[in-house]
C-alpha cells in the first residue's frame, strides 16, 4: 500500500463506495463485506496490487484467487461458461457459489490472480456492499478473506483491523456477514461438476439444479482452485533453480542489483512485491523464447516475506516431470 499507513475505515454509503473505489482504481487494497465473509480486494488486472494481496495476507503460496464481478454478463467477459455453468449462474448468482472456468483469451487478467493456470475462479457476490464496491470500480476484483493467512476468516469489519491493519488501505464497514463460511467452489471435468471446497450453498442444492450427481475432487488431482495447495506452472525447458553465476547458453532469470547480463530481471531493485508481480509473466517470456535444447537458470531469491511464495512456485516449476 501507499506511505499512508493507516486503514481508513469507510461508510457504506454512496460516498464511502466511491472512496473505495477509487483506492481500488489507484492500486491500493480495499477490504468489503461479501455475504460469506470480507474480502481482501484488489484489481484483478493489476500484476502489483494483486502481489500486494499476498504480501498483506502474508500468504505462503500463490494459489488461485476468486475474482468478484457484479453478474453473469460482467462474468461471460472473463470466463466461458458451458451450459451446466450457466445453469447454475443463473439459480444461484449473486450468491455464494464460485465456479472455477476456462478463462477467456485475453481476458486481461494477472497471472498471480489464476496462479498461472487456463481457468479462473468467478463470482457474483449477492451483498449489497459488495455489489456497489464492485459496481463503482467497474471491473474484476480479486478478493480473498481479508485475514492473515492461516487465521480465522473474517466476518466483521473488526476482524480485518484486528489482523491486517496498517497493510491495507481501507475497510469498508458493512456489519456482519450472514453466511459466514467462505463460498462453495465447483469444477468441471469430462464426467460433469466436481466440488473442490465445501462451503455457503450446499452440494445438495447443486445436484438438484443440475439433475445430476456431483463428484468429490480426486485424491492427488491437480490443483485448481483457491482453497487447495498450488500447482505448478512447468516451463516446456528444464528449469535450475539458486544459480548466481548462470552456464553458458542458459536464459538467466535474475533477482537484484547484481545480475548483469540477465536476460530478464524480477526486480532490479531486489523489491519482493515487484518480483512477485513479475514472476509469471518472466516465466512465460522465458518459456516463449527458449530452444528446445536451453534452459532455464534462475538467481537466488531471498526465503522470507513474498520470497517464500515465490520460491515455492520456482520449485515446483523446476520439480521433475512425469
């Protein structure tokens, strides 16, 4: 966030909507009420603010966020929704179900907000709070629970300022939130639905809507959703990883003052929220140009603060292929 260290607590009135808003618009992170539990929201857009997520939440790894829109039109910009998604939009939407989608080519998104994966997490939050943060912003927000991570889900505006004051721009005061459990998220495989969290709308109520059974995720699947550890991002090319002096004829992706000649920096500064922002979009550049025959060599990168979720995703693009 800003040098301004303090969080504003705003009303959740016209005005207090508008300030919101236009913290969200300048980069900042604004925390609102949903109507399972307060969100920590960021522009789903922007590479640094959604960094600033992790660095505030102290969150180890970069798993997927859930990015809030404010109906199913808005969403359909940023997902593509097969009928049994449209479905259940259409019964359960604004609520508390998020459904985890292909995402759309294009759709503008941070790589940090999908973890670096195809799909996204959507929803349409029903609080009307939430509904005017979202409506006032005008695009995509990224929003996690506004706690530390680890610590129990906030439902009151206290519970924010309890564990994230100070790292936060502002809270926005919209009493308790009536669900009071994070959404329930629901994929799709070949077969049909596939709950990956239990949570507010009961898998019941799915099953009835759809008319059809919906399957427990697999023991060991691949990861795709908040709420799960992260899966990995592999590079096509081999990837080494704590290499301050790269081999010859290997792309270096470099951290700090110190890495002349690196043919992409994370951050020259050796900023940790700058190297967060960069990391998926480096990886992917690397990826792009690479020859079948190089590899990837990948500077030290300090283990604390964001360099913990950092180093945990060069790991697992550098662990060993199947």
């Amino acid at each position: 966030m800003s040098n301004n260290t303090k969080t504003r607590t705003l009303a959740p009135d016209e005005y207090g909507l508008r300030q919101a808003a236009a913290l969200l618009s300048d980069g900042e992170l604004v925390a609102f009420p949903t109507e399972t539990v307060y969100g920590l929201g960021a522009d789903a857009r922007n590479d640094t603010s959604v960094a600033q997520i992790f660095h505030a939440k102290g969150r180890p790894h970069f798993n997927p966020l859930i990015i809030h829109v404010p109906d199913l039109d808005s969403a359909e910009t940023f997902a593509v929704f097969h009928p049994d998604a449209q479905a259940l939009a259409q019964a359960f939407w604004p609520g508390p179900l998020t459904l985890v989608l292909p995402q759309r080519a294009n759709a503008g998104l941070s790589p940090l907000v999908t973890a670096g994966l195809d799909s996204v997490a959507i929803r349409v939050p029903e609080h009307p709070v939430a509904q005017g943060v979202l409506q006032s912003f005008g695009g995509p927000v990224a929003a996690p629970s506004a706690n530390p991570s680890g610590r129990i889900s906030p439902t009151r505006a206290q519970h924010v300022l309890d564990g994230l004051s100070g790292k936060i721009a502002a809270v926005v005061d919209g009493g308790a939130c009536a669900v009071g459990v994070e959404s329930t998220i629901l994929g799709f495989d070949e077969t049909g639905p596939v709950l990956l969290r239990p949570g507010g709308l009961p898998v019941e109520a799915i099953a009835a809507c759809l008319g059809k059974p919906v399957a427990a995720r697999a023991e060991g699947a691949d990861i795709s959703a908040p709420g799960q550890l992260t899966s990995h991002y592999a590079p096509r090319v081999g990837m080494r990883l704590n290499i301050a002096k790269p081999h010859h004829d290997a792309l270096w992706l470099g951290f700090g003052p110190d890495c002349e000649g690196a043919t992409l920096n994370l951050s020259l500064g050796g900023d940790l929220v700058e190297a967060a922002a960069n990391l998926f979009h480096h990886l992917r550049a690397l990826d792009a140009q690479a020859r079948p025959d190089q590899v990837i060599e990948v500077a030290p990168v300090p283990e604390h603060g964001l360099g913990l979720a950092i180093n945990d995703r060069l790991k697992r693009a550098a662990a060993p292929r199947d």
